[in-house]
C-alpha cells in the first residue's frame, strides 16, 4: 500500500497528464471524461461554496468545465498544478455569477464569525474521509496570522473584493492587500 503523500502525488500527476491530453492536438475526449470523473465533485464542492445554491453551482460547474475543455491549451505544468488552474477556473466563473446576479454569498447558518469557521472540529476520525489535500492547506492556513487567514478565507470562499474586505474589517485598502499577498506566498511555500 503506498503511503498517502505518494497517492496524492499520484493523483496530481494523473490530472496534469489528463489535462494535457485534453489540450493535445487530438483533444481528447476520454481524457476529458476521466478528468471530469475525478476532479467534478471537488470543483462542485467549490462552487457550491461560494453560491451557496445547488443549481447556480451545477451550472457554474458546466459552465467552468466548458471553459477548461475550450482553454486546456492555456495551461502549463510547470506554473502550477493542474488541479489548482481547474480550481481557478471553477472560482471565477462563481464570482461572475454572483457578479452576473449582483449578489453576496449567502450566509447559512454557519455565519462567519472569523477565521475560526473553516477551522471545523477535525478529530482523527474524521479525518480519513478528509481530502490529504484540504487538510494541508488548513494545516497552512492555521500557521498564517489571524488577518492573514481571515482575509484569504473571505475573499477565495465568500468571495469578497479586497475593497470590501477593508471597509468590512476597517482597515486601510493596502494593508488588506498585503495581508493577502504575503498569505498567499506563506502557503504557497508551505503547501511545496
């Protein structure tokens, strides 16, 4: 049985040549099926997210999943993971949506009360049905500072512009950037 760490490895390595295979010249629709397969209940669980409604976030998925088949020639591997571009896609077509209808995400009842949200109870039980990928990008987050998590949280899952997050936590407009930017960079380094 292969450790975890080389599953996930795996795994990436088998979206990026997924991936790929779908940009080829050939285009390839198996290919794109697989990915489909694999990757479309993580990329649901994004968009959901974020509209916080089941069927704005089933179309935005088709509608991201058109862009990926259409632009999959845009992506390159050594920017980044395959996983994470899909991801991106995934994310800003929900924004234009929530754009498009001039809404917020709506809060549910788990109303945002800080970063201590995203920081669900996870007991070791628990924790064999959690993504190894999740679970080390809230491993990151939790090293970052309070702010710095906060406003990466608010902004990638409730889909707050750094205008509003400055006027939200009264502060001033570059700060907030530079919370996000230097928060971005700490996880980036941490999650490689």
């Amino acid at each position: 049985m292969l450790p975890e760490h080389f599953k996930k490895l795996h795994m990436e390595d088998n979206y990026n040549e997924l991936l790929l295979r779908c940009a080829s010249p050939h285009r390839d629709r198996d290919a794109f099926k697989q990915l489909y397969e694999m990757t479309s209940p993580r990329l649901f669980s994004l968009a959901l997210g974020l509209l916080k409604h089941r069927g704005l976030a089933e179309e935005t998925l088709q509608e991201a999943y058109l862009k990926i088949w259409n632009s999959a020639n845009t992506y390159h591997q050594g920017k980044g993971k395959a996983i994470t571009w899909m991801a991106t896609v995934t994310r800003n077509k929900a924004l234009d949506k929530l754009r498009s209808l001039k809404a917020r995400p709506q809060e549910t009842e788990s109303v945002y009360e800080g970063a201590e949200f995203a920081a669900a109870d996870l007991q070791p039980d628990s924790l064999i049905t959690v993504d190894q990928g999740v679970k080390s990008l809230m491993d990151c987050l939790n090293e970052l500072q309070p702010e710095q998590k906060e406003c990466i949280l608010l902004s990638y899952y409730q889909g707050y512009t750094h205008q509003e997050l400055a006027e939200r936590l009264d502060k001033p407009l570059g700060t907030v950037k530079a919370w996000i930017r230097r928060g971005l960079e700490k996880v980036r380094v941490c999650l490689e």
